[in-house]
C-alpha cells in the first residue's frame, strides 16, 4: 500500500490536518495513546523530515496521532518553543513493538474494505456490532444469551420494498370561461363547464420482502443469514477482526 509521505503540524489544541495516505489513529480510537521518548527529539514539520521544527523535550509523554508509510510518527508534546505536532524518528518512541508498521497498515486496509461495506448497506463476517449498527441501522428483533462460548447475541433485520399503488378517488370540476372583445365592455358571454371524473394519485405501501439475521459471539459478527427476498449473488464477505494500534 502506498503513503503520501506529508504531514503539517498544528497547535496542540487545533484539529489533525489530515493527509491523503497517512494512517490517523484516531480512526480506530477516541482517546489515543501516550508514549515515553527516549531522549531528546528532533521534530519536522512535514514527514520528509525537511523543515525543521524544533526539538522535543525529554524527558515527557508524547501523544500519537498517525503513522507514515516510512514509519515515521507524528506525535504531539512539548518543544523547546511550546507545544506542536510534528513528525519524529521512531527510535525516539519507548514500547512501540518492532512490527508496529505492518500491524498498522492491517488495520489501516481493514478500515477501508468496513467501510465499503458499511456505504453498500452490508455486513461481514468479523465486524464489530458498532460496525454493523452503522450498516444496516438498529435491529427490528434481537436476543441474546450467555454460555460456555461466552456471550452471544442475534440481530434479525427486515428488508422492506417500496410498493407503487394507484389510488382513483371521485372528483367534480368545474370552469368558467367567457369573452371580453372590448376591455371597457362588460363580460358579453360566459360559458360554464362541469363534470364528475376521477384524481388519480400514487401512493408506495412499505412490504417486506426478506430478513438478513446476524449472530454475534462476543461482539464480533459469527454469522450472516438471509431470506429469500435479502439473497445477493456473491458469497458472504469475511474481513479480519478489529486490530488494535494501542500497544
């Protein structure tokens, strides 16, 4: 997977400028993590590690907002000038594991084929119960139980189809039509017009047509069955487990 290797700091209270290709962390968690440097470090404004923007205090807790395609992080901390975001070395993060670049591009690939999912209006096996609230909305039935497997929930939705129907109800009209030849004259000759017919209008009945029910074991999606009116050609889609990038 390709990066665009930018990324612009900002105030430590401003939002992410978000750059194409970069993974943000804040993608997969509302409170991101901290990490201790190892020293003093370096910092640049933009991933290219080209302009210089100050260095940052050691020692301290760093905030980590997004990871480059080259590995480099951008964090949030204290510089000698005051707070920034910016791009550092890897070497100065503590506790990061040394495959940490691949588990976030996993995750990073993962997001995207959810969301996907989640813009078509359909589930997979390994989604998360959020993930498919978002897809398919809240449920018309659900159940849930706790064993030996550990807890397990089912979530039954209903597919409606829009039904047009034709609706004729009685009418009467009535016009009135006449001549003016000269503007000054009074209305020489009025013609009225009456009849019964029928208005015709349209209205769309809500009927469902299938069901989709979706099992869940601790959390994550287990299984997806449909009726006949919810049947897709392809095969349920399976994506991987959520992955987490808090290490």
């Amino acid at each position: 997977m390709a990066f665009f290797l930018a990324g612009i700091a900002v105030a430590t209270a401003g939002p992410i400028v978000r750059e194409p290709g970069v993974i943000y962390l804040s993608d997969f968690h509302e409170r991101l993590p901290r990490y201790q440097l190892t020293g003093p470090a370096p910092c640049f404004f933009e991933a290219t590690m080209k302009r210089f923007a100050g260095t940052l205090r050691f020692p301290q807790a760093v905030q980590l907002d997004a990871i480059s395609s080259d590995g480099l992080l951008r964090v949030r901390g204290n510089a000698q000038q005051g707070g920034v975001a910016a791009w550092i070395e890897p070497l100065y993060v503590a506790g990061l594991p040394e495959n940490y670049l691949e588990i976030a591009v996993r995750a990073e690939q993962r997001r995207r084929e959810v969301e996907d999912l989640i813009a078509r209006k359909e589930v997979a096996v390994g989604m998360t119960l959020e993930e498919v609230t978002r897809s398919l909305g809240k449920p018309q039935k659900r159940s849930s139980k706790t064993g030996r497997e550990g807890s397990t929930q089912t979530y039954e939705y209903v597919k409606y189809k829009l039904i047009p129907q034709t609706v004729y109800t009685p009418s009467y009209a009535q016009s009135l039509t006449g001549s003016r030849p000269d503007p000054r004259a009074k209305l020489e000759r009025v013609v009225v017009r009456s009849g019964y017919g029928y208005d015709a209008s349209t209205v769309y009945l809500k009927v469902p047509v299938g069901t989709t029910t979706v099992g869940f074991v601790n959390g994550l999606v287990e299984t997806v069955e449909e009726s006949e009116g919810t049947l897709t050609d392809a095969n349920a889609s399976i994506v991987v487990p959520p992955i987490d990038l808090v290490w």
